[in-house]
C-alpha cells in the first residue's frame, strides 16, 4: 500500500510459518503498523526513519494511551537500508503468523478476512509521539 507523503508498506507470505513486511519511510519520520481498527488490544509494527533506523514490535493497551515495548521482541531478520534511496528508508522484517506469544501478540492468518491492517505516521519527526495521521 502507498500513503501520501512517500511512505509504503507491504506484506508477503515466506510459504512457511512466516510473513515478510517491507516499508518504506521517509526521514525523520516513523511509520507505524497496527492489526486492528484502533489502538487498543492491538499487535503493532513500529518503523523509526532516524539515525541507524529501528523496527520494534509493540503492544497497544488503550486508544488513549501510547503502545508499550513487546517483552517478547518477535520480529526477525530485521533489514534497514537508508542508502539506496536518499531520503528514505528501506525496512524489512520477518515474523511468524502465530508466534506464540500470547499476551501481547495477535495470529496473523492471511486467509481470514477478520484481519485488519491500520497505520499511523508522523510527518513532523521520528521521535516516539502521538501520530500525525
């Protein structure tokens, strides 16, 4: 999917237990990806265009309040390429559809139309902070 403003995200099934996720961000801003409608009780993606660039797995409490760190960190081989395109930065991450984490992740199945991707961007900076959009 392509969001105005440069950023883009995307998902594919690696054919086992596993989903790759690729984004697109542009720097100095973040781009972050939730499953679900809001931001409570939700499993995120957060994508951090600063610096060495940072991909961290995060858990929405409640709506009005920010998503917390996962304890359990269940992204994998992790990417961020912040040379091939100037002024943007290139993530990937691999997770598993059910990672077993059951407190703070939710099982992704890429046949069920109850799964719902939102996001949530800032325009204004990459610091940790309530979205933009």
């Amino acid at each position: 999917a392509t969001i105005e403003g440069g950023f883009m995200f995307d998902f594919k099934n690696l054919g086992d237990d596993t989903f790759q996720v690729t984004a697109e961000v542009p720097e100095n801003q973040y781009l972050a990806l939730g499953m679900g409608e809001d931001m409570k009780e939700v499993d995120m993606i957060y994508f951090q265009a600063t610096g060495a660039g940072a991909v961290q797995d995060l858990w929405g409490y409640d709506n009005h309040e920010s998503p917390m760190q996962d304890n359990s960190q269940d992204l994998t081989d992790i990417t961020v390429d912040s040379e091939t395109k100037p002024g943007t930065y290139i993530f990937t991450a691999v997770r598993k559809f059910d990672t077993g984490d059951a407190m703070n992740d939710q099982v992704v199945n890429c046949d069920d139309a109850e799964n719902s991707w939102g996001y949530a961007i800032n325009t204004e900076t990459a610091a940790f902070k309530e979205h933009t959009s």
